[in-house]
C-alpha cells in the first residue's frame, strides 16, 4: 500500500487514472480520455500541437479520435506535462551529429513499475531467470533507458546474471552450465551483439531465450528480421527468437515471444495510421504506427513514430520498416 501511495503521488494529486490498474480495452480507453484533457491542458508543445491541427480537445469523445503527436518533437522540444525537475533524463542513440530525442522523466519510480509489470506479464519474475545482457554499444553512451531496465531485471534475477561484452567464451560457458542444471537463461542483446556471439560461438542452447533489442548500431550491414532470427536460430537450436520493442519516447515496451509478432500490456496500445494521411488513426491495417503509453503520464501518452507495420485485429501487432525520411534509430530498428 505505501510503495503504491509513493508510486502514483502525482497522479493521484491530478486525479488521473493507474494505469497498471487496467485490466480491459474500454477501462483502458476511458483512461486514455482522461489523460488526453488533462495533457491536451498541460503539456505545452501538444496544446500548440492540437491548436495548428485544428482540433478541439472538447469535441474528442472516444479514444480513437485522440490525435498522436509526432515523434520529432521529442527532438525539438520539451515534452512535458506541467512543470517539473525530472529525476532523469533519457536520451536516443544516434550517428555522430545526428539530434537524438531527449524524454524528462518525473518519476523513476514509474518507470521502472512499467518496465517491471510489463516484463512479467509476458515472462513472470525476473528472480526465475539467470540475465545476461549484451548490450555494448548502450553501456558506451549515458541517458539509456535500455541499460537502466537490464540493471533493475539483473539486479531481481539470480546470481550469475549480469553484462557481458567482449567475454564471449565466459558467456557460452556460463549458457551451457544453466541449461545442464535446468535453469532459466535469458540473453537480452542488441541485433550485432547477438549475431557476433552466434557467428564466434554457435552452441546447442534449446532452452535459452534469446531476445533482441534490434539495431545493428552501424556495426554490421542491416539485415531483415526474418534472417537475423534465422541466424540465430540456426546457431543456438533455438525454435524461437524473441524481441523487445520500446524507445527513449516512450515508458513502456511490448514484447514479441517469436515471429516477429509483438503484444502490448493492457495500458499500453498500438494503431495505425494512412501515411498518405498522418491524422488518420486505425485499430488494425498497414501504415505508420501510432503508440498509446499511459505510463507517459508526465510527457505525453500519444506518440506517431517513424515505423511502419501492421496491426492485427487481437491488438498485436509487426513492425516492418520505417518512413524513407525517417533517422535510423538504434533501438528496435530491423525490417521486415
């Protein structure tokens, strides 16, 4: 009760929804209505946003119609809800020169609950899994939120987890000591990481969840996704690649448990929209992805990226390319 009571002060002050509370499709868009008038109110550059856009947020009665802020503005702007000194600061990965994406966070406490709520729902207790990241060219830079979600499942996960980089022999050692004892091993690894190890240590390793983090980082020529888990598969005797999908924009991240095919939390959801018509917003089809997050309660919940898929019916959906304008972004980024 206390850790809930720190957790959600400041969202309890603005008498806004939990969004870990949601365990439905319409409690979850009648929370994303809720969080919309109060951003539409309170965060600066999404109020701008609206005004050239032309909508009135009085005049949005269902969550579908809520418009989606392009993501460039985390590039641009500040995109924060209210005003606040925000206990950390995340930043994209980018080429030298390249504008990175800054995202103020108010609270860590709430991302680390989403990040932490949102890896059992798809995987139970970190506690059950011995993690082992590789995740060199994040651990280089500051500011990712990437390498502060390894840390905290490390730091719940049994003993013998941790970070390693260019200890490749300790690595597929310590992977074929936990298989024979039957414990749970989990890789979590950036796309060029996962395919040095895979290329310099192929073992058999059937039970091992191999997840990638997408992003070749420049390392290594781009492949598609499809042949990246073959790779993988093939070197490991894995029957399936897992992925996770999240972003510096964004608190909450969806995981793919093979196939490419990524499923959300409950408060988290993805659409699509026309790229012949970025206002436009779909439940299912092909086209630009829009991302509901009500863990982004601070900055703002309704974010337009850069990547194409395809959203299925049951709500999960594919990623599988980006806009021929868009960066190339490090996290995340392979083609279908």
């Amino acid at each position: 009760m206390l850790l809930k009571t720190i957790d959600f002060l400041c969202s309890r002050m603005k008498n806004l929804p939990d969004p870990f509370s949601i365990t439905s499709i319409g409690v979850r868009n009648a929370a994303a209505l809720e969080v919309f008038r109060h951003q539409a109110a309170h965060c600066e550059i999404y109020r701008r946003y609206l005004e050239l856009i032309h909508v009135n947020p009085t005049a949005i009665q269902t969550a579908s119609d809520i418009p989606y802020l392009p993501i460039g503005f985390f590039k641009t702007h500040r995109v924060i809800t209210g005003e606040f000194n925000p206990e950390i600061v995340f930043t994209s990965s980018g080429t030298t020169g390249m504008q990175t994406s800054r995202h103020e966070v108010r609270s860590l406490e709430m991302y680390r609950r989403s990040f932490m709520r949102g890896f059992e729902l798809r995987y139970g207790s970190p506690s059950e899994y011995i993690i082992y990241a590789l995740l060199p060219s994040y651990l280089e830079r500051e500011g990712s939120s990437l390498i502060l979600m390894a840390e905290e499942l490390i730091a719940q996960a049994q003993p013998g987890s941790g970070f390693f980089l260019k200890h490749q022999e300790e690595l597929r050692e310590a992977l074929v000591r936990a298989e024979a004892a039957g414990k749970k091993n989990l890789v979590l690894g950036v796309t060029f990481a996962l395919l040095d190890f895979a290329e310099s240590m192929p073992t058999v390793l059937p039970h091992t969840i191999f997840m990638e983090t997408g992003g070749m980082k420049g390392r290594r020529k781009e492949m598609i996704r499809q042949e990246v888990h073959r790779v993988l598969k093939e070197a490991f005797h894995v029957a399936h690649v897992h992925s996770e999908y999240g972003m510096t924009e964004l608190l909450s991240q969806a995981y793919s448990q093979g196939d490419g095919v990524f499923r959300c939390p409950p408060w988290m959801a993805v659409s699509v929209r026309d790229v012949q018509d970025p206002l436009s917003n779909y439940a299912a089809g092909k086209g630009g992805l829009n991302i509901l997050d009500l863990a982004n309660v601070d900055s703002c919940a309704f974010i337009a990226t850069q990547d194409l898929g395809v959203v299925h019916g049951d709500g999960s959906f594919e990623v599988t390319g980006r806009f021929d304008f868009a960066d190339v972004r490090g996290c995340n980024l392979m083609v279908v």
